[in-house]
C-alpha cells in the first residue's frame, strides 16, 4: 500500500503530493519525535523523581497504597521512577503506538512488569473498573504534558477529564502547580519580527523610502507566539520595561476576561513568516541588492523579478530600469504586493503578473524581451537551503523571454558546508543508552531504524543562530551553480575531503548557499562569521541552515580518537532538485 505526503519540490517551487511506503508517516514521527532530547535533560529527570518520590512518600505517610497514573509516559521512566520511589502500582498511558511498544519492553526489561501497566490509549478513552483499564482511580496524578506555552499540548483537557474519572478527589500530582510568566519588553529586533520598517533606496541623485500600507502598520499580526531560543538574544537587543507578571495559574478557579487572539488583516503575515519579516528589514541586505542593482540596470532595462513577495520590482524601479515585471504565483503575494505597490504609488509603472514562469507569453511581458532577470531568490515553500534553487529553474523557463545579451542577479550561487560540534543540539539525534539508571535502549534501536528507514540519510532545517556550535573546520565551497545558463542535464556531483582544524566532537555538517549577485557582492544565507578562536560561529537570523548528523558522532560510548578529516560526496540531481549527501569522518 502507498500513502501521499506533501514534500516542496525544488524545481516547481511548490508542494506536491508523493507517493510514499505506507510506512512512511509512521517512521517519520519517531525519527523526528525528540524523545530522546527530553531523556537527556538531567535537571528535568532530577526535579521529576524529587517530586514524585516527595509525593508517593506523602500518600505512604497516610497509610495508603500509592497508585499512580502516568499521562503520556513515553518510555515508561516516571512510572519507573515512581516503582522505585515506592508506588505500589502505575498505570502508565500512552497514545503514540510505537512508543507504548517501546514502553512495555522498556517496562519489562528493568524489572516492572509486575508493577506498571501500559495502556496504549488516550487517557480520555481510560475506563475504571473491575473490567477497565485500571482497576480503581488513582491518588497520584504524574505527566509531563508541557510545551513552552504550557498548555498548548492540550494539557488542561487532559487533566480535566482524569481529575473528573480517573484520580481521586483530593490527589497528589507532580508537577502540581504552574504558572505562565510574562515581561514587557522593548526591541526593534524582535519587532522587525512583524511588521516591515520604511527600506531606505539611495539613487544617484536622490533617496526615497519604500513605505508600506496603514493596514500593514495596524495589523495585530497572527495568534501563534513565536517560539525562540530567547538566551540566544542579546540582552543589548532589547530593554525590559515592566517587571515579570503572573498572566495565568492553574489553581486558579475565576478567570479573568479573555482577549481575542491577533488576526491577520493585512495578508503580509499570512505571506510572510517572522524570519521574512526581519529578512525584509535588514537594511544592510537590502544595500547589497542595491549596490548590486546599480551595476546592472540602465535606463532601458526591461527587468523581470521572480521571487515570492519580493521588493525587488521596487527597488529596480527607483533605479532606473524602464519597465519592471513580477511574477506572483499565488493570489495573496498578488493582492499583497498590489496594495504596496499602491501606496508608493508605483502601481501603474510595475506589472504583477500571476503566473507560473513556465506559463508566461509574450503578452504578459507586452511582447518585450527580458534584459535583466532578478531574483533574491526566495520562495515561500522552501525548507532546505538550495530548494530556493527554483530560481534556476524559473530562470530556464522563461528562457524564451530573455534577450541574448540578458543579465542575470544573483549570477551564481555557492553552496558551502563546514563540519560543526553542537552545545546541545546533537541531543535531538544521540542514543541515551540508560536515563538515571534505567536501561532505554529499546527506545534507542526504534528511533535509530526509523531514522534509517530514511531520514538518517537527509540534510534537515535548523535555525543555528539559536542553536551554538563550534566550527571544526573551515568553511567550504563545494558546489557551485550558474544562473546564466539553463538547468544542467546530467547530475552535478563533487566529493573531497576537509581537514578538521580543532578537537570535538563531530556531531555534523552545516550547509547554506551564498548568492554571488555581482562578481564583488554576495548574499550569505549561512555563516556570518567565526567570531574568535574557539569556533564560535555566528549564522544569518534570518534563514535555516542544513543540518547533516553524522551517526558514528552520535553514539554512546564515544572513540578515544577523534577524526582528523572528513570525507565528503554531494551529488545535485537536476531532475529532482534535491542533492544527496554522503559524509564519512576519518
């Protein structure tokens, strides 16, 4: 049997539907479950058992059996805290199948079948009972439902209906309190996150600004927090305007009057994402497309952009070019960039065409021929790096309309790797082997297969400003792509080796692409810089890199001798947009 899952496709610069093995979705959410990353969090391992124990020896002290009730127990390690601490029985629930699998062996192999058992069930689908799933309500409540908003993992149904049917009145829980914390803060970084700044454009002889509608200015945004590494912010990037404040308790029974959640009115947020929107305010890049665009453009240039939401068109109309088109493939980047056009009152001077590349006719292009093709590139469905490499296929499209003499911007692209160890962020891919004392290599070897079922073998995104790593080696330049000339029929494929320049672990390899816009200027989506002589690396904020695990990296009992070189072998298949990476360490 086959099932279809949406994946971006690089050379049609959307997300299709691909036929998958049926056990596709179901290898995929192990691969990418994090369960591990949570085991390895000592500190939260530590404070769970001093509760539990703390609570299980409460209900001892009262003369009664401990029963416990783990809501979402993943492995099994709080129920078996919990066994040792004294409990005299757990019911231990879990909904994700593979993982209640896992559970029961990992339950079994240290010793506590006897004492824990694993329901592989919603716990709002629990029954009580002589003939239920648990025999009598429970008089400790144990889970760890969280994510960094607190609630929005659906915890307080959950908690609801076992208060209501599955614990008794009056039971322990761990945790058994929380609060949600807030602070008022002023930042024009963090601001830069949703809402566009006036663009700046210095022509030869004059400046004008590039402004942006009231509705863009007014628009609350959209209702989703945006979830960041915040101590990866520079406490200089912002300043603190009220003391800490209690917006919400749990025990709390009055609720104070809601306010509805942030709606989009304006449709830039539904177009553009945060990073977008401080990519679109980085004033120093705009300057690169600037400079670069002076280079290029004269008075009879006919210019055509091909980018999603791009302001582009714009700044090749304050600089001169005579006649600037748009392409626009969906009808919000079309209703978006009209209305921004319209307000800079350049509506009339810059034609948005929605089209895909492939469909355009001369008379879109009122029977002119293309002197200047423009891109950033940047199109909304890309995860992976080079899957803004759509630009080069776009570019082959129009092919027709492009005069012979046709410049192109950015002319090439480069795509760069440089081999990393990570503070923390190898956890997410690294085997626990055992977790306070209790063996869960059974969840090791099911997450390790499903990563090999396929997703062991493939780059994933990462935003690695707020993630630190320290380079190993230096950067590379591995392979490089020319935007002057159509897409390549045969497969680009390059390998060689680099040399690791520093001790540590190397837990992976960093991917990005560079734009050359101009032989002299160039736009980074990856490394910054090298900012001193331990490896500290600083990454672009605005963008994802590729992040390539290395799996002999991720083991347990790690080699008392560390690679001095990795071999590397990258193969860009045209047909598919994708490159495959093939990375051995020496």
């Amino acid at each position: 049997m086959k099932i279809f899952c949406g994946r971006a496709n690089p050379t049609t610069g959307s997300v299709e539907w691909l036929e998958e093995d049926e056990n596709y979705d179901y290898h995929q959410e192990i691969a990418r479950s994090c369960y591990a990353d949570m085991l390895h969090d000592k500190d939260r391992n530590e404070k769970y058992y001093q509760g539990i124990h703390a609570a299980v020896s409460r209900v001892k002290e009262r003369g009664e059996k401990a029963i416990v009730l783990d809501i979402g127990t993943g492995t099994g390690l709080l129920s078996m805290m919990a066994v040792t601490a004294g409990a005299d029985f757990c019911y231990a629930i879990e909904v994700f199948t593979p993982m209640a699998v896992a559970a029961v062996k990992i339950v079994e192999k240290n010793g506590f079948s006897d004492k824990i058992k694993v329901i592989n069930k919603h716990s709002t689908e629990v029954t009580v009972g002589p003939d239920g799933d648990m025999q009598c309500r429970a008089n400790i409540l144990i889970t760890e439902l969280f994510d960094t908003e607190l609630i929005g993992e659906g915890a307080l149904p959950s908690y609801q209906h076992a208060h209501k049917y599955l614990v008794q009145e009056g039971c322990e829980a761990v945790p058994h309190r929380a609060r949600v914390y807030a602070q008022l803060v002023e930042s024009k970084r963090m601001w830069s996150w949703n809402k566009v700044f006036p663009v700046h454009v210095q022509a030869e002889d004059y400046e004008k600004s590039i402004i942006f509608p009231s509705e863009m200015e007014t628009c609350p945004g959209v209702p989703s927090v945006y979830d960041i590494q915040l101590n990866q912010v520079p406490q200089s990037d912002f300043t603190v305007l009220s003391n800490v404040v209690t917006m919400f308790r749990n025990e709390e029974d009055k609720k104070d009057a809601c306010v509805g959640s942030p709606l989009c009115s304006c449709q830039a947020h539904l177009l553009w994402n945060r990073p977008r929107f401080g990519e679109l305010n980085d004033q120093n890049r705009t300057n690169q497309y600037i400079q670069a665009l002076k280079t290029v453009l004269k008075k009879d240039s006919i210019c055509l952009c091909i980018s999603d939401g791009s302001l582009l068109p714009l700044l090749a109309h304050y600089l001169g070019a005579q006649q600037v088109f748009t392409v626009e493939n969906s009808a919000v980047s079309h209703c978006l960039m009209e209305k921004i056009f319209k307000a800079n009152q350049v509506g009339d001077k810059i034609k948005i065409i929605e089209k895909r590349p492939e469909l355009l006719t001369p008379s879109d292009l009122e029977d002119k021929k293309v002197s200047v093709l423009i891109g950033e590139p940047f199109f909304t469905t890309s995860l992976l790096p080079w899957h803004n490499l759509y630009f080069l296929y776009a570019r082959t499209a129009v092919a027709m309309h492009l005069t012979d003499s046709v410049t192109i911007l950015p002319q090439s692209a480069s795509l760069y790797m440089m081999i990393v160890e990570f503070k923390d962020l190898w956890r997410i891919r690294s085997p626990c082997g055992t977790c306070e004392g209790f063996d869960v290599r059974i969840m090791d070897d099911m997450i390790k297969n499903s990563l090999n079922f396929r997703e062991s073998k493939e780059a994933e995104p990462h935003p690695l400003w707020e993630y630190p790593c320290k380079s190993l080696s230096d950067p590379q330049e591995v392979m490089t792509f020319d935007f002057t000339l159509t897409v390549p029929q045969q497969t680009l494929s390059t390998d060689g080796s680099v040399n690791l320049l520093r001790p540590g672990k190397s837990h992976g390899a960093v991917l990005w692409m560079e734009y050359h816009l101009t032989a002299d200027i160039s736009v980074s989506t990856g490394l910054e810089q090298v900012s001193d002589e331990k490896g500290n690396c600083k990454w672009n904020p605005q963008c994802k890199q590729a992040v390539y695990f290395f799996s002999s990296a991720l083991e347990p009992d790690i080699l008392t001798d560390l690679p001095s070189a990795v071999v590397y072998a990258i193969n860009f298949n045209p047909k598919t947009g994708e490159i495959v990476l093939n990375f051995t360490p020496l």
